[in-house]
C-alpha cells in the first residue's frame, strides 16, 4: 500500500498507519462529518546525514500546506483504497528514537495528522434560528426634566404602534441559505429585509456560508399569536 499527501509520497515499507474515526454531529444532532485521526510513523532511510535531514525537509515541506489530502493507494499506486481524508491538518510531529541508527542512515518518525470528511445528507444547512418579538401597543409616556425638582411623567400618547420583529440566521456549507418568507407580509415597515452575509472558516478550516436577516413590522391592531420558523430540509440555497 502507499500513502500520500497530496503530491508527496511515504516510504511504502517503512510506513505504518493506524486510522480512528469519530461522528461530527450538526445543531439538529444529526451526522454532519466524519473527524478522522491518522496516527502514522514512517522512517526515512539514507546514506549521509545531510540527506537524512533533506528528506527530513521533504517531509515537512509537503506536511506544511494546509487543508491538503492524505489517501492510501493500492499497491499499483493509483486506485484509491477505502482510506482517504481531505481538509487535513497536521497536529504533531515527533522524532521518538535516538540511539542506534538514528541520524546515521535513517530517522524514525511519528506523525498525527486530522481531517475531515462531509457526510452527505438531505440538505446543506448546519444551523437555524429565527425569533419572533412583539412589543408596542400600549400608551407611551415620557419625562420631563425640570429645574429644581424631581422628573415629571407625562403620557403622550393613549396607543402606539404594534410592531413585531422577525429574525434569525442560516448556516449552510456550500452556499448562502434563502431567508425564510415573511410570516406577516403586508404589514412591514420597509419593503425589504436588512440582510447579513457572513462566510466564515472553521477551525477545521472548512468554510461556511451564515446568512441572517431581520423583519420589521407594524399594526394598527395586535398581531395574531404567530410562531416563528423552525428548521425544514425545505429551505433553499442561492449562489
């Protein structure tokens, strides 16, 4: 078997993996990806010092470009065995052996590399929140400040305007997520939602693509009891 990273290639007889996996859930608890650790040590084997620490160099070098794939070929070298891992990071290098041999014709070395891999589902939403905020109506006062007394408090007006708020934010991976429609069309105080479009990286250095928007409305008269949206494999997905 052979192992690569990208482009760079292990020793296929001194190298040794073993590879753990564990489930990456979303907001709604469901299966987002799949996290996976290679724990791989491999030797590099020369006749000089300084090309030990050339290939010492290689290894690095290659190691060093983030977010790159590792994946484990068959023997013929280019069919893909069952084991492969993108979005990698490596997390530590380590040199366990000094005695020996050790930087005379070969160097022994132990690395943990981390990546992920999405796990395909209905739809590409991460996370979704909205919420829904009345408020108004009521009589509205106001205090006047006076000269050499305490503040006076003085009604303005017997009723005000019933407003209402709506929103919330969508995560999804690959695009921004479509707001969901207005729950009191017809009664808003602009024509159009304020929205916010937020790509963002996590620390697994995937990107995601958040939108938030928000609502505002008004009445003359109290608005019907109203739920806000919940999260449905529905909502679309805009470029």
């Amino acid at each position: 078997m052979k192992l690569k990273y990208e482009s760079y290639s292990f020793n296929e007889s001194t190298t040794a993996m073993q590879i753990s996996t564990s489930t990456v859930f979303d907001s709604r608890g469901r299966p987002d990806k799949a996290e996976q650790t290679w724990q791989i040590t491999t030797v590099i084997q020369a006749n000089s010092q300084a090309d030990i620490t050339t290939g010492i160099d290689a290894l690095v070098t290659a190691l060093s470009v983030p977010e790159g794939t590792l994946t484990l070929y068959n023997n013929n070298g280019t069919t893909k065995s069952a084991h492969e891992v993108t979005n990698c990071h490596t997390q530590t290098i380590g040199y366990p052996k000094g005695t020996g041999a050790e930087y005379a014709n070969q160097r022994t070395i132990e690395l943990t590399v981390t990546g992920y891999a999405d796990i395909v589902k209905s739809d590409e939403l991460v996370s979704f929140q909205e919420t829904l905020t009345f408020y108004g109506g009521g009589a509205r006062h106001i205090f006047m400040e006076t000269i050499s007394s305490t503040p006076k408090k003085y009604q303005t007006n017997a009723k005000t305007i019933y407003r209402a708020t709506q929103s919330g934010s969508a995560t999804a991976k690959t695009n921004y997520p479509v707001p969901p429609g207005k729950l009191f069309p017809g009664q808003e105080m602009e024509e159009n939602p304020r929205i916010t479009k937020s790509p963002r990286y996590q620390e697994s250095g995937e990107q995601r693509f958040t939108i938030s928007w928000t609502y505002q409305y008004g009445s003359a008269t109290e608005f019907k009891n109203t739920a806000p949206n919940t999260w449905t494999d529905e909502i679309e997905e805009t470029a």
